[in-house]
C-alpha cells in the first residue's frame, strides 16, 4: 500500500517497537512532509492495542514544542496509523555517533529541552519510561530544537498501585526495575534515564555497560557509576549527575530540583 488517506508513503524510515515509522507526503500539499507510524494490529492483544491507542491519545492531548506534534491517527486494513510532524534533523543518538562527545554548553540546550518535555508530561502524571537517545529527534538540520517521541509503553503514574513494565531499554533501566520485580511506575524511572542520557551525552560511554544485559543488569543494581578521568565538568555537572543516578529512587533527586538550574546557569 502506498498511501493511507491523504498522505504517499515516501520512504521507510526505521523499524521498532511494534512497527515501522515512514515519510510520508501529502498529496495536495507537496511541500508537506510527515512522519507516519505504521502497527499491524492482526497478532496483538488487546492490550497491546490498547498500548497503541494510548500513545495516540497521549500525543493529541500534548502540547509542548519539545513533543513531536500529533497530526491524525486512522485504523484502516488491520493496521493503526499514527501521523506526526517529519523531525528531519534525525535521532539524538546519531547525533552523539558523530560528534562522539559534546561540549558542556552544547550539552545544556539540548538537554534542558528534554528536561522540559519531561517537566511537562510529568506535570499530567504521565511517565514516558523509554527514554533514550533514540527518542529523541532534531526538528531540522540546524539541530538546535529537539522532540520527545515514542510514548508506546508510557504510562500513568500509578501511585502504590504494582505492575510488570515489559519492555524497557536495559542500558537506562533504573536499579527498582533492574530486580525484574514489579514496581509501582514512577516519575523516578524518567529521572534515571535522563541520567544515564546526560552522562553519554558529556562522557561518550554509559554509566552501566557490558556485552550481555545480565552484566549491565548486575552493574546497574551492584555498582556505583564511576566518572571518566579524561573529561572534566563543572562541579555542577558533577552534582547533577550524582542527583540523577542516585540508585535509592527515595533519595533521587526530582524533576523540580534545584540541581538542574544551577547546572544551567553556571559557567
């Protein structure tokens, strides 16, 4: 199929998840191009389904400019069509693939625009729980502005309330899930993430890594993130990440904290 309503598939794009993401044209506005994400839903359960439309849901009621924009959804022929706005500067991870390590200052904008995204779906007691590097797009090809994308397994901040998280990036999940217990979701799962995000992105290497998900599992719930002595930040850098990645989530700092704006402003 080669179209879906009023938009031409142009090209695939990339491939995760439940499905596969393309560019997409409009047929009367050539100019306008989209990202259209396409699920099979013919082998998934209810629950799965109820997962994809949830994403949808998510994205219509957003509305930050650091949250890919929402365009239409549609259901057609055992499929599910999410239509977004066409990030064209590409993902943040390969951003970092080419500039291997980033300036603190370049660090900073971009990510205080992600620390927004996530004040802000936080703020509607939604927690993202995939947050990577690969979430994460330039809007265009001058890579100054950047989106939050892919809320497919988000979810509600569920307060006491224990479920299983069943999928999950190994390299940013937090030590509480690490454990393969259920956990009550929480926005602290996020706060690692952004974490284990900003250490690659100042250091170049992952705070927790191994060649199997058993070994990073283990470093993850066992060790303690080490700094590399090559590069040197500024002692806010420092405290921040120590904030980010502390492993006892009641002791992790919050998305309010004062940590990140002093991280911010300082020199």
């Amino acid at each position: 199929m080669n179209y879906v309503y009023e938009y031409e598939f142009v090209r695939w794009i990339k491939s995760g998840g439940y499905g596969k993401v393309f560019l997409g044209k409009h047929l009367l506005k050539k100019d306008y191009y989209v990202a259209i994400k396409k699920i099979e839903t013919s082998n998934l359960s209810t629950d799965e389904i109820y997962n994809i439309s949830r994403e949808a849901l998510y994205l219509q009621s957003f509305q930050h400019k650091n949250i890919i924009k929402y365009i239409n959804s549609y259901i057609y022929d055992n499929h599910f069509y999410t239509v977004m706005d066409f990030a064209a500067g590409g993902e943040l991870v390969g951003y970092l693939s080419e500039h291997k390590i980033l300036s603190e200052s370049d660090c900073k904008r971009i990510f205080k625009q992600v620390h927004d995204a996530v004040k802000y779906i936080h703020s509607r007691n939604v927690i993202h729980r995939d947050l990577k590097p690969n979430n994460i797009l330039f809007l265009d090809e001058r890579y100054e502005n950047v989106v939050l994308i892919d809320f497919g397994i988000s979810g509600y901040s569920s307060g006491n309330i224990k479920e299983e998280i069943k999928a999950w990036t190994t390299k940013f999940i937090p030590p509480e899930l690490a454990s393969g217990l259920t956990y009550s979701s929480s926005p602290k799962f996020d706060i690692w993430a952004l974490g284990v995000i900003l250490f690659i992105m100042l250091f170049g290497v992952y705070p927790f890594d191994g060649s199997k998900d058993s070994d990073i599992i283990t470093k993850i719930m066992k060790e303690n993130h080490k700094f590399p002595s090559n590069i040197i930040i500024s002692k806010a850098g420092y405290n921040l990440l120590n904030g980010l990645l502390e492993k006892n989530p009641c002791f992790r700092i919050e998305i309010n904290d004062s940590l990140f704006e002093e991280w911010y402003n300082c020199q």
